[in-house]
C-alpha cells in the first residue's frame, strides 16, 4: 500500500523561559543601582537559583494547579457537613517552596535592614506568573503579619505571627482578608456581620461574599459589635479568627460555595457564612477600616509587583518566541512590527518595574524607621496610584503577548491565556481602579501625599546631571511643573473627584519618568535607557489626558450631582 505523505512535518518548537533573573538585564541594573554592592553579593546566589526555577518546575505545578481546579465537597457519605476544599498538589507545591524560599519571611527577617522588602520582592516578582498566584494567599499572609506588627497583642504577636512568617512548611501559616460582603466589595463599611461578646472574646455571626483563600489557616476579618442605629451604620473594627479548631473543624463556618471566576482558577476562592466563628478583636474598637488599611496597603504593593511579574512574563514569552519561529521567509523577530511591539512591552514592563521597586525602596525604610516623614507621605500617597496603574498595565501587555503568538496564544493548553485571565483580577480586587483613585485623593489630602511628591520631587530634580541629560532634565521638569499647576488650579473638591482617575495615571507616568531620570543620572553611560525615557516622555505621557473628564463633561456634572 502506498505510504500517505503528510503535507508537512513542521511541528513548532516550544519556547522556554531561560533564567528568569539572568536575563532580566534591567532588574540587574537596577539593582546595582540602587543596592550597596554587599546586599547584592550577598543575595545574587539566590536570586540566581531562583530565577532558574521559575520558568521550569514552578511553571509545571502552576499548570498543574490551574487543570486540577479546588473542588468542595459540602457533605460526606454520612450526611455530615465537612466543607472540604481540594487543592492540586501543584498549588500544594508553589505554598511549599514559598515558604522554604521564605517569600513573606524575608521581609520580617530584615536581615538585608531596609534593603529586605527590595529583596524579597524581586523574588515575588520572578515567582508570580509561575505561581498560577499563589501570590495571593502570600499577599494577605504578609499584610496579616504587618497587621500583627502594627496592631497586635501579644498573643498574636506568638504562636500567629511566628506562623506567617515561618520558612518551615510545615509550620509556615497563610492568612485570608475577608471584607467583601454582599453589599458591597468597595463600601466595605456596609458590612451586615456582627460580633457579639462571648466571654473575653466574641463570636461572629454574617456572611462573606468574597474570600481568598479558604484554605488558609487563619483570617482578618471586619465586624460590628453594635447594630445600626436608625439607619446609622455602625463602626466596624477588625476581627482575627482561626480557620479551624484544635480537632480540625471549622471555626464556626460554612463554605457554601467556591466562586466560578474568570481566572486565578487554581486559588480557592469561597463565599461563606459565619455561624458563630470564635473571634478576637484586633486593634481599637469602631477604627477596623483604618487598622485594616495597614493590611491592604500591603497586599495593594503586592498587586503592583504582580502587576510587573505578568508584564514581565508578556515579554519574555514572545521574545522567547522571537528567535525561533518563522514567518515570511525569517524569523518573526526580524520583522520590524514585531520588533516594535517587544519594544513596547520591554518598555512597558521596565517602566512600570521601576515604580513598583521604588514602592518596595519606601516600604523598606518605613519599616526600619529610616522614611522621612515625606517618604512615609510619599508612600502612602503612590501605594494606591501604582496599584491602580500597573493593574492596567498589566491587562494591556498580556493582551499584546497573547496577539504575538497568534491563534497558539488563544489555546488554553498553551498556558498563555492565563496570563491574561489572571491579570484581569488585578484591576478589581484590593480596590478598583476608580476607588483607589479616590484614595489617591485621601492620601494626597489628609496625609500631606500631594506636598510629599512636590517635596520629593523637586529634591531629585535638584541632584547633580550630567550635561547629556540635560534635555530630559527640561522636559521631566516641565512634565512636573504642569501636574503640579494642574492640581493647583482644579477649583473644587468635587471637580478633583471628577479628575482624580486622570490625574492618578498621570501621576504614575510622571513618578516613572522621574524615577528613569534617577536611574540614568546614576548610569549615564548606559545610553539604551535614554532612549527608553524618551519614549515615555515624547509617546507614553500625554498632557491632554489630564483633562480627560473635563472633555468628557464630566467636570460640572459632578458638581451637580453633589
Ligand atoms: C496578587 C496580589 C493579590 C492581593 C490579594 C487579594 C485577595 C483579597 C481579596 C479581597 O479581599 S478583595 C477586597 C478588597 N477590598 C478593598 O480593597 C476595599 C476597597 N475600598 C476601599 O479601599 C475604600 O476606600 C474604603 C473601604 C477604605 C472606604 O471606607 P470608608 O470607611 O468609607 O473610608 P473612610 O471613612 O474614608 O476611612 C476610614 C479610615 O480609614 C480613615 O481614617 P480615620 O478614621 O483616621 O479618619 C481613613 O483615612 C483610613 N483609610 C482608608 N483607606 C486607607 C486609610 N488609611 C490608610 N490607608 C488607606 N488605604
């Protein structure tokens, strides 16, 4: 019988990720800039074998964990109701090596002082895309144990904390943030759970709309101990519970379903109902949104580094991609569009790494009592408008990513659409992109946020630049003098509300554009990044979006609705 020739044999090869921090050349620059040559030496070895893994093993088991989604089981054969959460053993994995790795622990060990949360951070940057976001459960972990830190007494400060911050796995504790409650997942002040006395202690009787992860061992949660009066709401105040008690039951809680989301396929995701969870109260009673800010401005910088790692990932991937496979007679990296859109994401993911270090730089002072009262202020005000850029940010590129690998991008088995899927949450959760603009406007004004950048700002325009960067200079100083001429003259606090989003994501354009001035200031010879900051001032940054909500009408209308 006559053999079938196939039309073709080609079957394309697969692109790797080589390692994750070798050939980032940026983030080694940067860190040689901004690390003393001691810190660096001393963590490169691991940052090394880490960076090696991530596009490898930690790749598997996120896969893994996405295929094998949690799966609850409400009864057992028996009638009784056990709530039982499944997890893949490739989620069990990525909790495992985060502990070993010590993702949360290096930030409480300080052991590099207020270089740790730079270094700790850089790992979560490389391990996020590989963690089918793991990332998340670490996120509220650590923003627990800074809560405890800041708020707790000395029973959570044990046992809790010790737990949070271990590299043991086997004694490692992960934490959930439950806030999202049926009325709502921005008004969080809404919420309808109460906390009444029982003994020192109280009991907890509400619902949860929203919570990450189910799996955790312990949770933060916001309570009432009074009900409302005449349709007066009544303060909240922060609430620890463990999830489960001594004989492995739950703490008076009821798993009545895992949420069917978009993506973060692999995090256990759950609405619950509280039926009496045994609680302790955390902090000052009726201030629970105010402590619980100190958990969420973490977990806020956490989804700015999440934001980077999946930017990061968009490029690497097709640039991977770039070298081997064939279009038109060469290789696709040789075409010239694709080329530029590489260069837009290696922009792009560069750019917006540049602000979310800086975070991690602020966030490492504050904590070893180095921030000036102006950083602390500069802190607070740039947590929610890197969150809310980035998150943007990110979305964009995996879309891109997902368009340079054509049709093979669109297959779920390429591992390729999750990227898109699982930056899409970034935007919403930790607070959207118009609430944390409003928080912007809360930090700008009664944290002296606004004052801080102008301070700061014109501090680093001060330093000494060489004569080639002498134009940019100009042009980042002019960038400057219009935001802060902008700001000036809104006439009300209402118009600024209207405003707030575009003045937000101009904020951040202008924060990264000071910051790359920063950068080659410090590296004047290293003359590919001034191209990079020439891009950004001439194409990225737009003057006009300022005024986005004037054009759109949106200015007096504002005024009229208030
Ligand atoms: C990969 C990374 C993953 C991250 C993990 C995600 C998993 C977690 C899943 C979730 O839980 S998602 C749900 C997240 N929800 C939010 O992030 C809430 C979004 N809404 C807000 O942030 C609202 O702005 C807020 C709830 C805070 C508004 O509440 P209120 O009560 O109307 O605010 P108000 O009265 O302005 O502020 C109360 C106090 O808190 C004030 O202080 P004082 O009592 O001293 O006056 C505020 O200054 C303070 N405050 C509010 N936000 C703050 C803050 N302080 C510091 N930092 C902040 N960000």
């Amino acid at each position: 019988m006559k053999k079938h020739t196939p039309y073709s044999d080609f079957i394309q090869q697969i692109p790797q990720l080589g390692n994750e921090f070798e050939d980032d050349k940026f983030l080694i620059d940067y860190l040689e800039t901004y690390l003393p040559a001691e810190t660096l030496s001393e963590i490169k070895p691991d940052l090394m074998q880490f960076g090696g893994r991530v596009g490898k093993e930690f790749l598997v088991w996120a896969r893994d964990a996405e295929v094998n989604e949690p799966t609850l089981m409400q009864f057992d054969a028996w009638g009784n109701r056990v709530d039982e959460i499944k997890v893949a053993d490739g989620w069990k994995q990525l909790e495992r090596v985060a502990a070993e790795d010590g993702l949360v622990a290096i930030g409480y060990e300080r052991k590099q002082g207020e270089y740790s949360r730079m270094y700790q951070f850089v790992k979560l940057y490389m391990y996020t895309a590989s963690s089918a976001i793991y990332t998340c459960p670490l996120a509220m972990t650590d923003g627990a144990a800074r809560l405890i830190e800041i708020h707790g007494n000395e029973f959570l400060k044990g046992a809790p904390f010790e737990g949070l911050t271990s590299r043991n796995p086997e004694k490692f504790k992960t934490s959930g943030q439950w806030m999202t409650e049926r009325t709502g997942g921005s008004d969080v002040s809404r919420s309808m759970t109460f906390a009444y006395p029982d003994g020192d202690n109280f009991e907890l009787k509400g619902h949860k709309w929203f919570t990450s992860a189910i799996t955790a061992d312990m949770a933060f949660t916001l309570a009432s101990t009074e009900q409302p009066e005449n349709g007066k709401r009544a303060p909240l105040t922060v609430f620890y519970l463990p999830i489960r008690n001594e004989d492995g039951s739950l703490n008076g809680i009821q798993v009545e379903a895992l949420k069917d989301k978009l993506g973060t396929k692999a995090l256990p995701t759950a609405q619950l109902e509280l039926i009496g969870a045994k609680a302790r109260l955390v902090g000052e009673k009726g201030k629970g949104v105010k402590t619980i800010s100190t958990l969420f401005n973490i977990t806020r910088i956490y989804n700015t580094i999440s934001a980077t790692s999946y930017m990061r990932r968009a490029y690497s991937f097709p640039k991977a991609y770039s070298d081997m496979r064939e279009a038109f007679g060469q290789k696709i990296g040789k075409h010239v569009l694709y080329e530029k859109s590489l260069k837009h994401l290696e922009i792009t993911y560069q750019s917006n790494l540049m602000l979310a270090l800086f975070l991690t730089r602020l966030l490492g002072k504050e904590e070893c009592h180095l921030a000036s009262e102006t950083e602390q202020s500069l802190l607070r005000l740039l947590t929610p408008v890197a969150k809310l850029y980035t998150a943007k940010q990110a979305i964009a590129s995996a879309s891109e990513c997902i368009e340079m690998f054509g049709g093979l991008g669109y297959l779920e088995d390429s591992g390729i659409p999750s990227i898109l899927r699982d930056s899409q949450v970034l935007s919403i959760w930790e607070g959207t992109t118009n609430v944390l603009s409003l928080d912007m406007l809360r930090a700008a004004e009664k944290e002296n946020g606004l004052n801080a950048f102008a301070v700061y700002s014109k501090e680093l325009m001060k330093q000494d630049y060489p004569a080639s960067l002498k134009d940019f200079h100009a042009k980042v100083g002019a960038k400057l003098n219009t935001f802060l001429g902008f700001v000036s003259s809104v006439k009300s606090a209402e118009d600024m509300v209207a405003y707030s989003r575009d003045v937000a994501f101009y904020l951040a354009e202008l924060t990264i554009a000071l910051l790359w001035l920063d950068f080659l200031r410090l590296n004047p010879e290293k003359e590919e990044y001034a191209q990079t900051l020439n891009y950004w001032l001439t194409y990225k940054m737009n003057d006009a979006s300022l005024k986005e909500a004037e054009v759109l009408g949106l200015v007096e209308k504002e005024a009229v609705r208030s």
